[in-house]
C-alpha cells in the first residue's frame, strides 16, 4: 500500500504528492482530489494521471521536484487551455520512491514583430503603413532563440501617364530571430521564401513557447523559479553575489534583483539591480560587522521569480581607511565679484572606500600670506564644497574621505589663485 497527500500553493494551485512505502489503507481516487479547479491525480497501475479544468486560453504547465529541499523544475508545459479537462500521466511515478508536483498558469504571451522602422528599411516604402503577417518556426538550434518568418506588404497608388491611377505593391519576405523579450536580434531577406504554418507551435526545454494564431506568431516565457546556488563573498564594502537561475531559459532573465536585508541591526536594505541574464552582480556600501540575509529574484517578461532561499552573511571588522579622493578641482563662483569676497568651489571624484562605506568627506582651504586655514564637513555622498573667502590670496584645496575605519589620506593639493 502507498500513501499519496496534497497541499495547496498559493498564488499557484497545486497538489503536492508524497509516495512512500508505508503500509496504509487502501488506496482510492477520491484520496487524491486537488482543491476545485486545481490538480488531481489518479492511479493507474504504477503511472500517476494528473488532471486539471481549463477554464482559460493560457498556457497551463506542470512543474516537479523530487522533494521540498529541492527547486522546482519544469516537468511539461505549453499545455493550452480549451475549457476541457487536461490529462498527463506520469509512467512508473509510484515506483519513484517520492515527488511533487505543480500546476503553473503560465503568463500572458508576447506578440513577435518587426518594428516598423525595420521593415521600411527592408520594403523601402511606406504608403499608409506596412501590413505584417508573422509566423513562428522554431527554436535556433545554436542560440536557441526564437524564429520565424515575416511578410511585409504596402500598396502605393499614384497616378500615371494620361492621368490614369495605378497601384504598386511592394513585398518582401524575411526570415527574423527575436531574443526572449521579444526584440529583434536579426532580420534576413532570404532568397526563397518559406511556407508559413499558421497552426505551429512548440516548446522548448525550458518552458519558452512559440505559437501561430491566425497571422501572428506569440512567445510564452515562463516566470522563473527561485534562483538557487546564491553565494556572497565579502570584497571591500562590497558583497560580490553570484547565482543560479532556474525554470527558466538562463538567456530569458532579463533583470536580477540582489537584497541584502541586515539582521538585528538598524542599517539601511542594500539592493542592486543586474541587467540581462548576468549570473553575478555587486551589492555596495556595506556596514562592517553587520549580518545581512541576501536573496536574489530573477525576472523575464513573464514575471519575476520568488526569492532565493535567504543566506547569511557577516561582514569583517572594518580595517581599511578610504583612499585619497582623485580629480579635485577649485573654482570661483564670480570672476568678477562686486565685493572683497567671492564663493570658491571646490569638486572631486569619490574615493575608493577601503571596507566600508564612506561616511563624510572632509575639504581643507590654506589661504597665502595668512589669509586663514578653513574645514569644512560633507557628508559621503556628496562631491562638492563651497566657502566664501577672500578672493585677492592664492588657495590650497585639499580633501580626505572617512569611513568606519578613520580618515584616509588627503587628496594631491590643487591651488586656486586670487582674482
């Protein structure tokens, strides 16, 4: 005998199927039923049937994983909906030992097009707008993109000798490969145009569908599972990431989201965006001797994923101060002051920030011929100074930056003469 539960995910309906070896009652159909309108599952010899109701045009996919310590991974997708009953059986999945399994509505698809400006680049005319009609073909099988064909087509009328009107119709046929968003990465005016199939579908591995309707052509991209195998190694004031992305196309992710939240501890959130489908990315200005929890969350244009299982991670002691800050400069605000005085301005790049953040820059003026010696306190963020001096000496500007560790080394020295 075998014992077969369920749970209910939310936002997702799911069943979540646990097969052991234990000794049980009998086993029965009705045992398995998934929540209204969710997954169910059946038994048939030692294959698993699971159903779902369709009560939508989306795309429906089945996710697994062999058990809760693992990441989910896609099991079958590109199911589409046509409010009837969907069955996919599973063979030999009570042998398996244990599994789960997820229903997943998959999000709204993308229409693939060749922007206008494309296409009037290969038609070499427009009159009242190019008319599209797409058709998908398949996955790249190098980069494993999106492919398809396009045919363009615009009528241009005019009027002829003797004053008759004539039409002119300029066509083209073009062979396109779009990357996961959608966009265009390369178009080609192949010398034998290829026969469209407007009933063509497919998926691949993992998950991204292409599908014909009528005269367009749509692309499915999943929402990516929570990113595994996040990792955090401590460089400076910097946690340098790096992660693993799944249910996904890794070349889908367009944007990754790096957290790092302190614990126990009143220091600001730290995040940072990665654009593209980067699997490393750098969260800065950390505290030294503070614990963060840091996740990851990928995003394509389906959506974005969970977040990562969190991971824990201290930073060291602070120890190293800022560096001098670089491409200082010393300006006065009016050539041509109406008084004694004038504004002196002073600017400069940030510092490198040693192991933790710089909190405040300090910006130091040395008047000659006893003009005074003037400080002045900014804080971390801030690259600029101003002082109202006396305009006729010659300045000195100097600036040093500070972090946890002290104040670092002061900046080369820029003289600003009188006026």
């Amino acid at each position: 005998m075998k014992i077969i539960t369920r749970k209910h995910y939310v936002p997702a309906l799911a069943i979540a199927l646990l097969v052991d070896g234990i000794l049980a009652a009998p086993f029965s159909a009705t045992a398995l039923t998934g929540p209204t309108g969710g997954l169910a599952a059946a038994r048939s010899g030692d294959d698993l049937v699971l159903s779902f109701p369709t009560a939508s045009t989306n795309f429906y996919g089945l996710q697994t994983r062999p058990d809760l310590a693992q990441p989910w991974t896609i099991f079958q997708s590109g199911i589409q909906g046509d409010g009837t009953v969907k069955r996919v059986t599973i063979t030999n999945a009570l042998l398996a030992g244990q599994g789960f399994y997820q229903l997943v509505i998959q999000p709204s698809p993308t229409r693939l097009l060749l922007p206008q400006s494309d296409a009037f680049a290969i038609l070499g005319h427009s009159c009242g707008g190019i008319q599209e009609q797409v058709y998908a073909t398949g996955f790249d099988p190098v980069n494993g993109y999106p492919t398809g064909n396009v045919y363009l087509q615009t009528r241009c009328g005019g009027s002829g000798r003797g004053g008759g009107y004539h039409t002119t119709t300029y066509s083209a046929s073009v062979a396109v490969t779009w990357d996961f968003a959608g966009n265009v990465i390369s178009a080609t005016t192949p010398a034998t145009a290829s026969t469209a199939n407007p009933t063509f579908s497919a998926a691949d591995l993992y998950g991204e569908i292409i599908y014909n309707a009528g005269t367009a052509a749509y692309l499915v991209v999943p929402v990516p599972a929570a990113p595994a195998g996040v990792t955090a190694v401590q460089s400076g004031d910097q946690f340098e990431v790096s992660w693993t992305p799944l249910g996904v196309n890794p070349t889908a992710v367009a944007s990754s989201a790096l957290i790092a939240t302190p614990v126990n501890s009143t220091a600001p959130i730290l995040t940072a965006t990665v654009a593209g489908p980067a699997t490393a990315g750098v969260i800065a200005s950390l505290q030294p001797q503070t614990t963060y929890q840091i996740t990851v969350v990928n995003t394509s244009i389906g959506g974005s994923s969970p977040a990562s299982t969190p991971i824990i991670v201290t930073t060291e002691a602070a120890s190293v101060a800022p560096s001098a800050p670089t491409g200082v400069t010393a300006n006065w605000a009016f050539p041509d002051p109406a008084g004694p005085t004038d504004t002196l301005v002073a600017t400069w790049q940030a510092a490198v920030p040693g192991d933790s953040p710089i909190d405040q820059y300090r910006i130091t003026i040395v008047g000659g011929d006893g003009a005074g010696t003037f400080t002045q306190t900014v804080s971390g963020t801030t690259l600029t100074a101003s002082f109202t001096v006396d305009y006729i000496p010659n300045w000195s500007v100097t600036v040093q930056a500070h972090n946890a560790i002290g104040w670092g080394s002061s900046s080369a020295v820029v003289t600003l003469g009188g006026l």
